[in-house]
C-alpha cells in the first residue's frame, strides 16, 4: 500500500535528543487533557517514555474510545491501529499517526481487491454460503469491513480460537487472512490436522490450488506472514535450550508451526508479558516477538534474565518510524492548532468493519 510521507523541517530531523524531549514535554503540558498519546508494546523507548497508555493495538484503541476528553489521540503504532482507532473514537475525536509510512507487512499482503477475487473463485467452485471469512486485527479497515458485510468477524491472537470456533459454527469452511501461521496454529489448536488447511496464494489462479483442495479444506490460509516473527526458526530455540538447560520459551502464535510446537508456552503479545512476570525468579526466559519488547522486559524484570532468541534481534522495521523526531512534530503542530497526519476511515468502511470487530466481542 502507497503512504506518502512528507520529509521533517531540519529542525526535527537535525535535532538533538535533549531537544526533542524538551519539545514533547512542552507540547504536552500545553496540550493537556486534550491528547492522548497511545504506545504499542513493539514502540522504541524513546517513543514509549510519552505513551500515556501501552499495549496491544486493539487494547489501545479500545482505550482512545473510552477517553472521551481527548480531542487527539496520537496513535505511535502503525496504519491500521490507528484506523481501528478512528473506527472506535467518537466524531469529536481525531486519531494522528506520527508516521504515514508506518505501515505493516502483513496487513499490506492482503489487500481488498485481492480478497474480494478469491471469495469470487471460491464461489465458483464450492457453496459461499458456507465459507466464513475472519480477518485477523493486523489488517486494514476495507478488510474488516469486507469480513462485517459477509458475516465474519475480526479475531486477535488471543481469541482466534474462539473465533474460529464460532465461525465453523456458522459454517463448513474459514478463510483466514492475512497470516497464514495464526491460522494453522489456530487450527492444529482446535484439533485440525494439516489435511485439514490449504495455502491460498492470491498471486496464482484460484489460489495455486486444485478445485477439490478448496472443496475439501476447512481452513483456507492466506499466503501472509509477520516478518518478524517470521525470522524464528526451530534451530534458535535449540540454541537457547542448549545455552540455558533450563530456560523457557515464549514465543508468539505469528511464528511458524515448527516453532511453536517446541516452546513451552504460546501466546499474545500480553500473554508473553505475563509469561514473563509469572516466571520464578532467576529465570532465564527466551522470546520469540519484537526485539524492543523483549529488551523492555528484559529491563523491567530485575531478577530475571528476558532474550530474543533470534541472534540477528531484527526489529519490527515499520514500527521502527516511529520516533521522537515525527512525534514532536505532530504535537507542535497541534499546539499549533494544525493537525497534521489525520487517520480517517470513510463512514461506510467504518461502519462496516465495527459490525465485524463488535461480532468479534459479541462471540468473546
């Protein structure tokens, strides 16, 4: 997806560290109640020390909704956050992404053409009454909006197995985007078997699969994945097990199948952060998710040793845009009274999309 992001004035882009604190710290005292300023678990630090909440995206926006006195809701996380915020905020409420590049790459692999061309191939071959869609919430609002108006819903990583519990439920048959490893290991979770899921791949003629593979699968898993969590293989966990006996590992239901079947433990972003401070002390925990939580954990569990147990620690590159440089020129503008990077859904897709996420939490 295309995101024009205008270059920064020198005077944020060639300032100095000091600088830009002070200048935050200025813009919000000045600001007040009237902003809001949202941190994702995978933000830098420099970036997070703002954040008035932290957490999951869905979390965050839940909490810009509920704080009805903040005229700005500065969303440090990436495009879609803040679109399901915009989606859950009242009209009075206006949602800023610091960085308009600040996408995701999983979100990016499915767009909506190409999701409305496989639920027409489909049709062709097998009843679409019977197929319900579910998008996971790294996804963009015309996907969530696709999946309200054909009677799916949103999942997360936390309920995705209460969501497609319910979704076979409705029907016979799940198509699951965009990221192939949540649903397979959604799926092995709820007693599937590999015969059981197929790989759509939006690039090739009815997804790269023969009629009866799309007749015959439960699952139909989009060709998306994180990269990062990506990065895990079986090899890394190995390592850590080999260095450290009688450490544990935590890794994310993002990573490949392979990976999470020799973890000790498999779970959200906030499920990892409660892994953590459920440890005993002096333990040695091996992480499998974005480098910039794992070294906050890490920071903020004395007696506890937190790692990434990929060596290359290679961390969530869009994410990564948001800094403190486009963070003090968001909120100078708005003391300004200019508001700059704006995140809006138009009414239609918004309506939509909350129909899938208020199913989401109907069925949790």
């Amino acid at each position: 997806m295309l995101r024009l992001q205008s270059p920064l004035p020198d005077r944020y882009s060639k300032a100095a560290p000091e600088d830009l604190a002070e200048w935050i710290a200025a813009a919000r005292a000045a600001l007040g109640d009237r902003l809001l300023i949202l941190g994702h678990h995978y933000q830098r630090d420099e970036v997070m020390r703002w954040a008035d909440h932290r957490g999951d995206s869905f979390g965050l926006s839940r909490l810009a909704a509920d704080s009805h006195q903040a005229e700005f809701v500065v969303f440090c996380g990436v495009h879609f956050m803040a679109e399901s915020a915009d989606i859950l905020t009242a009209d009075h409420q206006q949602v800023i992404l610091p960085d308009l590049n600040a996408g995701c790459s999983m979100a990016d692999m499915a767009d909506i053409d190409e999701v409305e061309e496989a639920w027409e191939a489909i049709a062709a071959v097998t009843d679409i009454e019977q197929v319900v869609p579910v998008t996971y919430m790294n996804s963009s609002a015309a996907l969530k909006a696709f999946v309200g108006r054909q009677g799916g819903s949103v999942c997360t990583s936390s309920n995705a197995k209460a969501v497609l519990t319910w979704a076979l439920g409705q029907g016979n048959k799940v198509l699951f985007f965009p990221d192939q490893h949540l649903g397979r290991n959604t799926g092995y979770q709820l007693g599937f078997g590999a015969q059981d899921m197929r790989v759509w791949n939006p690039r090739l003629d009815l997804g790269g699969l023969a009629e009866r593979d799309v007749k015959e699968a439960t699952l139909l898993l989009w060709k998306g994945h994180c990269s990062v969590h990506q990065r895990f293989r079986p090899e890394h966990v190995s390592a850590f097990r080999a260095q450290y006996p009688d450490g544990i590992v935590v890794v994310h239901p993002e990573c490949s199948h392979d990976v999470v079947e020799v973890a000790d433990q498999v779970g959200s972003t906030d499920a990892i952060i409660k892994a953590v401070a459920a440890a005993p002390e002096g333990s040695i925990i091996g992480v499998g998710t974005e480098i910039h939580l794992v070294q906050r954990l890490d920071n903020e569990s004395p007696g506890k040793t937190v790692v990434s147990l990929d060596p290359l620690v290679c961390p969530c590159s869009t994410m990564f845009r948001i800094d403190a440089p486009h963070l003090a020129w968001v909120l100078e503008n708005l003391v300004e009274g200019t508001v700059v990077n704006r995140i809006t859904v138009e009414a239609d897709t918004a309506g939509w999309a909350k129909v899938a996420l208020e199913r989401m939490l109907a069925i949790t």
